[in-house]
C-alpha cells in the first residue's frame, strides 16, 4: 500500500514539474486583458490560434496549393514564400512550417533572425553562399559554407543569418522551421526601417559613425522579400 501511495505522490509531483513552465511564444507578444468583455472591441488572442472542433477538421486544412516559383524582380534579387499556420490552418500547435526561397542570380536573403524557430536549408537548385553568426557569448563568431544542390544547413534558432546565390543562375532553396509561426526580423529594415525611427544620435553611438550616415540609412526604402 505505502509503495501505491510513493507512486501516486511520485506522478502527482512529475505532474506539476511538468506543467510548471511557461508556453513557448507563438507570436512577437500577446498582452494580457483583465475583462474578457472587450474582446468585441478590441480583439482576444491567444498563444497562437483558436482550435476549432476535431469533427469539423478536413483535408483542406492541412492543404496548400501550388508552392510555386517567387517574383525575384525587386531590389534583392529573391523572393520568400512562406507557408505557415497562416496559410495552413492544420500547422496550429504541430510546431513546424516551411519556406520557398527563390534567388536571381547574386540574389540575397538579408541578414535575418527567425526569433521562434530553428531553420534547416536544403537546396534544390543552384549554388548558396550561406552563414550565420554566434551570439556574443561565443564572441560572433561567423559560420560559413557554400551550399550546391542537394546540401543541407542548420540556422540555430534566433541567430542572424543570410543566403546568397554565388552561382551564375537562378537558385532555389526549401527552408523548414520549427515553429507554426517562426517570425523574422530583416535587421536592416528593423534597425534602419523602424516605424517610428530610432533615433539617430542612439545609431550613430551603436555603429560609432557620424549622424548623417545614419540619417542617410533611415532614408532609404528598405525591401521586404517574404
């Protein structure tokens, strides 16, 4: 008898431990209301979507049609196409999604951060200069390859990252987070790009270069490729 109580005191312990932790982040934030009420006006989320009924559920959910090719005519010479819970309702709580990544030639994917998922990278056609960057506790440290058809790379989780196409024709490349919703964070255009703009003397200081450069930079149209 005493080893039936050890055992349900064990599990009822395990238990807790287990839900004694804060769910991951399914999108940049999610600011808590102490009235319900106001959802009507204002909205109610929660971390990450509403589920609806399993019997309702069918194959259109967890379906997305023609993955195609990106329009990479603009400033960067790439195009991402992302399929996420967004664009596959079946995505919700399953903690993955994909990418397209289509390249012109010398087409770049700027420095980015996915800041809820990890990446892994095959291409499927042509040749990637790749490389992220370690966090300051590993002194940034630069990590680089290049990729050709059929190789494979890992961006960790929340590290700046890019993708450049070095070969002489178009590229293509299928990305898969960990995340139903990884997020990404283009640094140019949140450094430079902010709505409203961060101030220039805060710049200046950071980058240790005369205001007007940054003035310059705050100036110029900032691309979106995804």
């Amino acid at each position: 008898m005493k080893v039936v109580q050890f055992l349900v005191v064990l599990l009822a312990l395990a238990s807790s431990v287990a839900f004694a932790y804060d769910p991951s982040p399914l999108q940049d934030f999610c600011v808590a209301i102490n009235d319900t009420k106001t959802g009507g006006i204002y909205g109610v989320f929660v971390n990450g979507k509403f589920c609806k009924d399993p019997k309702l559920a069918y194959a259109d959910d967890f379906f997305y049609r023609g993955l195609g090719a990106g329009d990479t005519a603009n400033p960067l010479g790439s195009k991402v196409t992302a399929v996420t819970v967004n664009e596959i309702l079946g995505l919700n709580t399953l903690g993955i999604s994909l990418a397209r990544i289509d390249f012109a030639p010398k087409g770049l994917n700027p420095p980015h951060t996915h800041p809820r998922g990890t990446e892994i990278l095959v291409v499927l056609e042509g040749t990637l200069y790749v490389g992220f960057v370690a966090s300051n506790q590993n002194d940034n440290r630069l990590f680089t390859k290049v990729l050709n058809k059929g190789d494979v790379f890992v961006f960790p989780i929340g590290l700046i990252h890019f993708q450049q196409n070095v070969g002489y024709g178009n590229a293509v490349a299928i990305a898969a987070l960990s995340s139903q919703n990884p997020g990404v964070i283009t640094i140019a255009n949140a450094v430079f790009g902010s709505k409203p703009p961060i101030s220039d003397d805060v710049l200046a200081k950071a980058f240790q270069v005369d205001v007007k450069i940054i003035d310059y930079l705050q100036k110029q149209f900032w691309y979106n490729n995804s």
